[in-house]
C-alpha cells in the first residue's frame, strides 16, 4: 500500500471534468473506487474532509457528502466519528492480484485455429470507423447524428423505467419471454406502417438484425444448403450463411432489384432486401415482388426478407414482403438501429408462431434473451409516440440530405453514376472505369472524408472496385457539398466553381 503523502495521493486521485459525461458526484465515487480497488489508498490513511476536498475540486460540499455517503452504504467506506471516512478494510481483503497470463505461443500451448470448427475470421472484415464523429465529412452508413437522437425523450423513458414497479417488471429472469409492452408495440406501432399485421406468439425480440439472421441460418440451414442472395448485397449476411455451412447462389440486381428469374430454382432460401436495397437502396418493383412469392411457391423455398432502411417514410413506400405472404414461407426482419440507435442492438423477428416459438427455444441457449430495461424504455419510448415523432424528423432531414448529396455529386463529379432511389440513408456510385475505391478511400481520409469502398458487397474473388457507397445519416447537410468537393479533389479532379 502506497506511502506517499496526503496532497500527492489526493491531487493525482480526484481529477473532475465539466466535460465528462457522468455528474461530477458520479465522478468523485468513480475515483474513490477506482483507488480503492487499485490498493492506491491505505485503510489507515483518511480521506480529506467534505470541506477540503469540495474546496480542492471547485464543487459543492453537498455533493462530497452525498458521494461519500453512498460508497459508505455501498461498504467501501467507513465513516469513523471525529476521525473521518477511511477505506473499510474489508474491501482490501478481496484478491485483485490478476492471473498470470498464458502464453499460447509456448512450446505445448494449444494450436486454437487447428481446433475451430468455422472459420470466423476468414470471412470479410467490417467497416471499423472508430474515428468517424471526429471527420470532418463522415459519409458513413450505419451511424447516427448526434444532433437528431432525441436525447431528452430517450431519458425520460429510461428514467420512467428505472421506476421501482417498472424494475419489478423488468429485473426478475424471463427466460424465453419478452416485455409484453414493446411486443405490443411492434405488433401495433411498427409493424402495421408495412402492411404487416402479426399475433404476439408471431414475434420475437432480437439483439439487432444481424443476430435475428444468425438465429435463422443457426436453426434452419445446415451444410449444403443454397441461398440465393442478391449480387450485390449484404455483406454480412452472406458471411453468416455462409458459417452455417451454406453455399451462396448470387443473383444480379438491376433497376427493379433482383433480377427474380435468375433466382436458381434449387436454392433452399431467398435473402433480399425488398425495400431499399443494400447497397444500391432501389426499391423491389411490385411485379418482381409478385414474381418473386410465386417462384418460391413454386419451388418450395423460404425468403427471408431483410426490412432494409425500412422504417422511414418514403415519398412512395411499399408493403412488405410479408404482408403480400399467404403461404407463410416469408421471414420478416426488422431492426430500430436506423432511427433510434445503432448502439441499442434492437431488432425483430416476424414468422409462423411454430418457428416462433423453436426460435425462442434457441434464443434461450445462446443469451435467454435481450436485456429486458432495455426493451421496456423501447416499448416506452414507442408507447409515448417518441419514436414517430422522430420517424418523422429524420425522414424530413435525410430527404434533404440525399437531394443535396445528388446535386453536389452533379455538380463536381460528373462522371460518377448516382443511383438516387427515393428513401433510405445512403446513395450508391459508380465511378469510371478504372476507379480503386480502396486507394480512394485511403486519400479521402487525408482529407477527413470518410467513404465506404464498395467491393465488400460483391461475391466473389475479383469483385469490382469502382463502386463507393456514401451514407447520410451522420453528416450535416451544410458538410456535405464541402465534403464532396474535397472527395473530388482527392480523386484529383478540380473542383469546378461554385
């Protein structure tokens, strides 16, 4: 335990930002523990006063006793009378000497890659921007606008669930079971703007849209079975299918999207993103959506129909897949990453209550089931009409967006091919021939331009590489003609005037 003296120790430990994102009480408790844990302050040594350390911080002295007072009923504290508060001894008695760590690369040590059983990181790795809020010009998909989350709704909701009767709903195990209140919500808030109209037994909660299509390829595809996904299309998605054990049938997208009488007739199921789709975001024509149930019909096949920047409203928005199903072989997936948060990991299933119901049997192995406050500040969040309100906000501020994007696009880079589909969050380009989106990429980012390359969304070994996929979701209207005009610079084009 340190020897060090009383103004070393205090100075080095209580450090407080305004900046911060947690109160400044929250912080004071953060360093106590912290200290506490790291063995930094000895049980004999006491604490300063309420008064001092308020005075040292620049803070309140209410808010020093109200931090020490909850760590003293936490037990990390010890309030002695006349003497102060000191660390309680019992804390100090728990071991926090770390393991010794084992060395894999040893001589003996285990060969984990001769071992696995799938091949996780052969697969194509993701965009990882971990940067992007600092560009200048993110043209990212996926992220969202720190300016348009709806910051005060989304706390009320939280605060409305950490109420002492809403915990009782939400803290006990339940299992295989959902909230009720957000299963509720999806049936009548969610669902019914596509035409889809589903009983409860009908819908399952998932961790996202991506573990709903683990779940799927996990219970319903083995090795040797055939998807037929659209070429280009959803990149994870393929990996997934493909770590199940299944072989891909790509098919060709055009102007209407995939191109339905190429779908080969012995593929066991259809992945598509009907809606908008990934990445090209045009929407699936009514006659290829008709000819698509029939040729499943016909060849005895499950869809699996991704809801794919589904739920903005869109100049002229189409039903469902699911709600034109009469068969029951169409799989709905839907997800609130794109108006809520990417971060929140919440999403849906909807199909038969017979693979329902072997859903949430398999859902209950791998994690019982998603984190149930979550799910009932959602259902809040719905229940309050927060979230058509912020449906409506976002889908006013990405029209903008997109009509900006394809004008400066336009404007400076007049040889690039925009595919401006009405709705969604992102445009689609195709550069000349001989364009490496990949090197572009590279010298954009010189420039704090962040492009998504487009090569990952085809099949196969030589896919090409003069595709780029621009989001909006992320990226300020009055940013994004400066933002392409510097893209057109990096591509070394000179920008024309204004």
């Amino acid at each position: 335990m340190t020897t060090r003296t009383d103004s070393a120790i205090w100075s080095g430990l209580f450090t407080i930002s305004p900046d911060s994102g947690q109160t400044l009480q929250a912080q004071i408790r953060q360093a106590i523990v912290a200290a506490i844990l790291d063995r930094q302050i000895a049980a004999s040594m006491p604490l300063p006063s309420c008064r001092i350390l308020a005075e040292k911080l620049g803070v309140a002295r209410g808010t020093v006793v109200l931090a020490f007072q909850q760590l003293v009923d936490q037990g990390f504290l010890v309030a002695r009378e006349r003497r102060g508060h000191f660390v309680n001894p019992d804390v100090l008695t728990t071991p926090t000497k770390p393991l010794a760590r084992q060395d894999n690369n040893a001589p003996g040590g285990l060969d984990w890659k001769a071992r696995r059983r799938i091949n996780a990181t052969d697969m194509p790795p993701p965009m990882k921007m971990e940067n992007w809020i600092k560009s200048s010009y993110p043209f990212i998909y996926g992220q969202f606008d720190p300016g348009l989350f709806p910051t005060a709704e989304w706390r009320e909701c939280n605060r409305m669930a950490l109420a002492v009767l809403e915990i009782r709903n939400w803290a006990a195990d339940m299992v295989d079971r959902d909230d009720p209140l957000l299963i509720e919500q999806i049936q009548a808030r969610l669902l019914p703007r596509r035409g889809i109209f589903a009983n409860p037994d009908e819908i399952i909660v998932t961790l996202g849209a991506q573990h709903a299509i683990y779940m799927l390829a996990t219970l319903l595809m083995t090795k040797g079975s055939r998807v037929a996904m659209e070429n280009p299309g959803y990149p994870d998605a393929r990996s997934i299918f493909r770590l199940a054990g299944a072989e891909i049938d790509p098919v060709r997208v055009d102007s209407e999207g995939i191109v339905t009488r190429e779908i080969p007739s012995n593929s066991n199921f259809v992945f598509v993103t009907p809606s908008h789709h990934c990445p090209t975001m045009v929407p699936l024509s009514e006659v290829r959506r008709r000819e698509l149930l029939e040729i499943a019909s016909r060849n005895d096949q499950i869809i699996i129909e991704d809801g794919y920047d589904s739920q903005l409203i869109d100049e002229a928005p189409q039903q469902a897949l699911k709600s034109l199903d009469r068969t029951g072989r169409v799989i709905h997936v839907g997800s609130m990453s794109k108006t809520l948060a990417p971060g929140l990991r919440l999403g849906y299933i909807v199909a038969s209550a017979d693979l329902i119901a072997e859903l949430r049997a398999l859902r209950r192995f791998m994690l019982r089931h998603p984190p149930a406050n979550n799910q009932r500040a959602v259902a809040l969040f719905l229940s309050l009409g927060h979230h058509d309100a912020l449906v409506r906000k976002l889908s006013t501020a990405f029209a903008e967006r997109r009509k900006r994007l394809v004008s400066a696009i336009s404007a400076f880079l007049p040889d690039w091919n925009a595919t401006d589909s009405a709705g969604g969050t992102s445009v689609w380009l195709e550069g000349p021939q001989g364009t490496d989106s990949e090197k572009l990429s590279e010298a954009a980012a010189t420039r704090s331009v962040l492009i998504e390359p487009g090569a990952r969304f085809f099949d196969g070994q030589s896919p090409p590489r003069r595709f780029v996929r621009l989001g909006i979701s992320s990226i300020a209207v009055q940013h994004i003609e400066p933002g392409i005009r510097e893209l057109a610079t990096a591509i070394g084009r000179r920008p024309a005037a204004a």
